[in-house]
C-alpha cells in the first residue's frame, strides 16, 4: 500500500477508534458504576416509567460504540500489525508474516469462542471461572509470545479481549437487555436467567476494559514490551488492571459518589 494512503487509512481508522471506544467503554462504565447503582432505588412505577426511556437510548451508543471500536480496530490491525511484517514477528523468527498474522486472526474468534463456552458452563461458579479464565489467559500470553513478536503480543491480547466484549455486547447483552425492557414495558417478563447473563457479561467487559485500554497504548512502552519477561509483565499487569477495576466497583458502591 502506498505510505501516503497508508498514512491517511491509519489517521481515519485510530480517530475513529478513539473517539467509538469513548462511546463504548463510557457507557459501559455508566451502567457498572453508575446506573446499577440507582436502579437499586427504583420502585415497581419509577422502573416503568426510567428503564424504556433511558436504556434503549444508552444502549443504542453502546452497541454501536462497540461495533465501530471492534471494526476500526480491526482495520487498525491489518494496517499497522499485519501489514508491517518487521511488527508482526520477530526478526530471528522463522514463522512468515502472513501465516502468523493468519494465527493471529483466528486468535481472535477463537478466543471469545472459547471464553462463551467456558462462562455458559461456569456462571454459577463465579470464583472457579474466574481462576480458569486467568489462567488461559496466561497461556495466551505465553503462546504467543513465542510466536509473535513482543509488541504484536501486547497488542493481541488487546485484540482478544476487544473481541470478547464486542461478542458479549451484541450476541449476550443486547439480546438479553432487549428482552429486560420488554417485559419492563408490559410484555413477558425475563428470565432471571436472562437478567444474571447480561450482568454477568457486562461485568466481565468491564474488567477486561481496565487491561485492554493499557494494551492498546503499550507501544508507548518499548521498555516493558521489549524486556525478556515482557510476556510475564503483561500477565502481572492483566491482574493489576482486575483490581483495579475491583477498587473501582467498590467505590461506585461506597456513599461517596452519591454525595454533591
């Protein structure tokens, strides 16, 4: 591709990203940290007359914020991962360009393939998912470091989480949510179990947010990228990002955000 138009295609895309992942994580966090806090204090008419006009308008920024975060992301990709063979492996790497950047595209779905099916069979064990999920997510991390280069590493299991939440936002949580604020609106109402999926999986992107938003800027860090342990230091900052997210669950929960 010609450099200039290269140039321009990686401007577009990135603002893009930007500014749709604003969109996106913003109003995930308002539904973590915000909104599921006052939905407590709502009584059976105040639940009425809220949910049909608040939820399907922040919902609709929310499922378009994250489709055009997953697909600029994608583009991204492909133009400054994919396209750069000295990015995407390692220069004593005897693995093509392509056919890694091939495993990394399968990665991708695979990933939240295998997340879907780990966290149908383990909802009702949260604490054992949990456990399980961190430690693929470490083997993740090791494969592949062993196959990519250290900042396409970084930068994958960016893309392996985005893909997650991007599934969970359009094939778990808007379907459930659309069947919620039916039944608020009079018709039948949902499932607990519909209710607890979309809790669970909005959930799940919020931690994962805290992680992904450090990988997407890790080129910024060639010092923690580059370092021999790079794949070791970005598996102890998956879990410095968990608690994070951890601490600021609990502060939503806590009476000082509800204080003017």
């Amino acid at each position: 591709m010609e450099s200039n138009v290269r140039e321009w295609l990686n401007l577009i895309f990135r603002w893009t990203h930007v500014v749709a992942g604003i969109a996106w994580i913003g109003h995930l966090y308002f539904f973590n940290f915000v909104n599921a806090q006052v939905a407590k204090t709502y009584d059976a008419e105040s639940r009425k007359k809220v949910v049909p006009e608040l939820m399907p308008r922040a919902l609709y920024w929310f499922r378009w914020g994250a489709a055009y975060t997953w697909i600029t992301g994608f583009l991204l990709l492909g133009i400054v991962i994919y396209g750069d063979a000295g990015v995407m492996v390692g220069p004593d790497s005897s693995l093509g360009s392509g056919l890694a950047s091939l495993i990394g595209v399968v990665l991708l779905f695979v990933g939240f393939l295998v997340y879907d099916v780990l966290w149908k069979s383990m909802a009702k064990n949260e604490q054992a998912g949990v456990i399980v999920s961190y430690v693929l997510t470490v083997i993740l991390i090791f494969g592949m470091w062993c196959i990519f280069s250290h900042r396409a590493t970084y930068i994958h299991l960016g893309s392996v989480f985005g893909t997650i939440m991007a599934g969970n936002v359009w094939m778990r949580i808007w379907p459930a949510q659309r069947k919620i604020i039916a039944g608020v609106k009079g018709g039948p109402a949902a499932d607990p179990a519909v209710v607890a999926l979309a809790g669970l999986r909005s959930k799940h992107n919020t931690y994962m947010s805290v992680p992904l938003v450090f990988t997407m800027v890790s080129n910024h860090f060639p010092t923690v990228y580059g370092s021999d342990f790079g794949w070791l230091i970005l598996a102890i900052l998956v879990l410095v990002g968990f608690g994070v997210t951890k601490l600021l669950y609990n502060k939503a929960a806590s009476p000082a955000p509800a204080k003017f």
